[in-house]
C-alpha cells in the first residue's frame, strides 16, 4: 500500500485530499452479488474483464463471489493478475509479438503448475503458429507439456478483431486443433458496439444476429468432429442478450462494477440488473465566479474518451453541469438558469464517462464503506496492471 495513503485507513472521506479516485465499497458489492445472483439464474458463467478495475485484489473479489476467473486484454495484465494469485485467466485479444508470446507461455507454465488456466483468442493462421511455437518452446525450457486454452474470435458486428463467422472460423479452429500444446475451447464473440446502443430493441437486434453467426458457425465447427465447449462474449450493456440467447456460456462484463456515466446512459433493459454507481472522483471547488466554479479534476483524473463526467447531485433541484476545463480543472455551471454556485472548498463528487481508462490514469483507489458523506475509509486498492499496456 502507498506510505502516502495508508494513514487514510480508518480516516473519514472528508479526509481524502483531492483529486481522488474513490470506490464506493458497499456500492461495488452490491452489484457484485448482482451479478453473481444473475449468472447464476441464467446458468452462464462469468468472467469479469479485469482492464476495468486493473487490481489482482478486486479480481479475487469478484472469484470469490462466483466469477470463474478474469479476462484481461494484455499480457502485461495477465501478469499482473498471476504475480496478484488469479488463477485462471483469459487473454481476450489477439496476441502476436514473439516476445510477448513467450511471456503468455510462460504465463501458462505457472498457471499450469498452480492447476490453474491460461487461455487466450486468435484470429489467425499466423497467430496460432506463433502462439504454438511459443508454446512448444516454453515447454522444451521446462521439460513439461502445458498447454492452453484457445478461443477463436469470430467478427458479429463490432468491426474489430475476428474471422468472419463460418467457414474462416472452421479452418482457425482445426489449425488449433492440430497443434498438441493447443486446445481449442471455443469460440469468442464479443459485440462491443451493442454494449452502448441506447436502447433494449437496439441490443437485442443486435446480438440477435451475432447469436445467429454464433449458431451457424459452432454447427459447422461441430460438424466437423470438434467440439465447441464454450461461447464466450458480452458486456455490461448488452448481457441480458447473450444469457438469454442460449448460445453464450459465459459473460464478460467488466464495467457493471463500477458502473460509469456512459453505461448509465444506456435505457436499461427491464431483465438487466440495477447496476450502481461505484467509482467516482473526489474533487474540490478551487475557485468561483458570478457564473461557473472550477473543481480540481481535469482529464488527468478522469478520461473523458465517453464524455465529461456526471456530478453527483447532492441537493436535488440543484445539479451542475461539468464542462472541460483541461487536464487539471472542470468546469461546473448549474443546469438550470438561477441554480447556486458551488463555493470555494466545497467537495464534489464526478461519475466518469468511462471507467476502464479513468482507473488507468491512478495508482490507487480508495475504497469507502458508510457511503460518500458519512463514509470511512476502508482500504487502498492498488491499480496493479495499470499502464500495462505490452
Ligand atoms: C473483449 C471484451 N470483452 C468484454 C469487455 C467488457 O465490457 P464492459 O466493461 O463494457 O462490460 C470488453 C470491453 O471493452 C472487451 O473488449
């Protein structure tokens, strides 16, 4: 833990100097069990994407509250979730360099000595040759025979990463096949864009069509003798879609924890849990004129990627509006005409547009129970993977 934090433990939240980035613990748990409690009901696993809260120790919160493991977008986050005792990881991306296939085999030695699980996508030939060969190598080092999971990704309308879904993702996944330190467990189908789509009829077309690539893809998979034990996708926005479809087995929603301003924008889906606000930065009225204040917070505390943060209404029929004022101050108006300026030294407290590149930008966060007002300072949550962008 920071030397320069610790003696917050115990503290009030009036204590925490600004800016700050703060998560509401009791919050944060709630929308846990939430989702535990909705996995459960859907009979889908879940494996929360770790880039969202980058932190080994909230990985092994959400492993203790049900989820089967964790995804991570990069190496360098799956060694920090393995170097924080995760267990069971998943490298939802495409990973190419040699160097850092070798890093990702490594991963899976230690993984497999410890009975855990490394996994990871392709969406190429060259891909999975290289990943074997990694593979191959690291297990001529260590004299054992690892071997990890790998997920063909197949493209269902994000335009990103992927095979198109049919006859491309069939050759991918008998390459896989073919290698003996490879084990292809399925298919990834993640639709990021249909996470922010506003409303339920918007995400439920489109995950309707993925379910379909999803479909067709797996049956001729299968119907080549290879079985496709998992379907792994979804985000926050969209996963009352793929629980229903019958086609995912397992969601890997990351946001709901948190819950940022951008997410909340969304029109929620009446079958979607009440997701709360968990993470917010703490920031201070610096200074006040006839019409505007300027809190301390600019985008080196929050990103704004998604949009300006949201400031938290602390009197209702007052609320302020936070316009960008650089990277070390906000801009906050009343929204209506006639609302009360915020006074100097006054503390705010701002919902970020996006919560994954927000946590990004800190080295800690500061865990509260009792809620923001009354609240006490609980713990000092390390950003483990942060800036692990290799
Ligand atoms: C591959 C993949 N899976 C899951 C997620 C998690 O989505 P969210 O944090 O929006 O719930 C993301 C987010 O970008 C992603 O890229």
């Amino acid at each position: 833990m920071s030397e320069a934090l610790a003696h917050l433990v115990g503290q009030s939240v009036a204590d925490i100097d600004t800016p700050a980035l703060v998560v509401d613990l009791d919050a944060m748990q709630r929308n846990l069990t939430r989702m535990a409690e909705f996995a459960r009901k859907h009979n889908v696993r879940w494996r929360p994407h770790a880039k969202m809260h980058k932190s080994a120790a909230l990985a092994r919160l959400q492993i203790q509250a049900g989820a089967v493991g964790v995804c991570v977008q990069k190496t360098a986050e799956a060694q920090a979730m393995v170097d924080g005792g995760v267990h069971d990881v998943y490298i939802s991306n495409e990973v190419i360099a040699p160097k850092k296939l070798a890093r990702v085999a490594e991963l899976a030695h230690r993984l497999d000595a410890q009975r855990g699980r490394m996994a990871i996508a392709v969406d190429s030939i060259e891909g999975i040759n290289r990943l074997a060969q990694a593979m191959s190598d690291a297990n001529a080092r260590h004299g054992a025979d690892a071997r990890i999971d790998v997920f063909v990704e197949i493209d269902v309308g994000q335009g990103r990463c992927g095979v198109q879904p049919g006859p491309q993702a069939l050759e991918l996944a008998q390459a896989v096949a073919g290698h003996s330190a490879l084990h292809f467990a399925g298919l990834q189908a993640y639709h990021g864009k249909a996470q922010h789509l506003r409303s339920p009829r918007e995400r439920r077309d489109a995950i309707a069509v993925a379910t379909d690539d999803v479909r067709f893809t797996r049956k001729l998979i299968e119907e080549q003798g290879i079985a496709v034990d998992l379907v792994t996708g979804a985000g926050t926005g969209a996963m009352v879609c793929e629980a229903a479809s019958g086609m995912y087995g397992e969601l890997q929603a990351g946001s709901f924890m948190f819950m940022d301003a951008d997410y909340a924008a969304n029109e929620r889906d009446p079958a979607q849990p009440v997701f709360e606000h968990a993470l917010f930065i703490k920031t201070q009225v610096i200074s006040q004129s006839a019409d505007h204040a300027v809190c301390d917070a600019g985008h080196k505390s929050h990103a704004i990627d998604s949009g300006m943060p949201r400031v938290l209404t602390q009197e209702a029929g007052n609320e302020l509006d936070y316009f960008n004022g650089g990277d070390e101050h906000g801009i906050l108006r009343p929204s209506v005409s006639g609302g009360r300026i915020p006074t100097i030294g006054r503390m705010m407290w701002l919902i970020p547009g996006h919560c994954d590149p927000t946590v990004n930008l800190h080295d800690f966060m500061i865990g509260v129970t009792g809620g923001l007002r009354e609240g006490v300072v609980e713990r000092i949550i390390r950003v483990d993977a942060r800036g692990a962008l290799t």
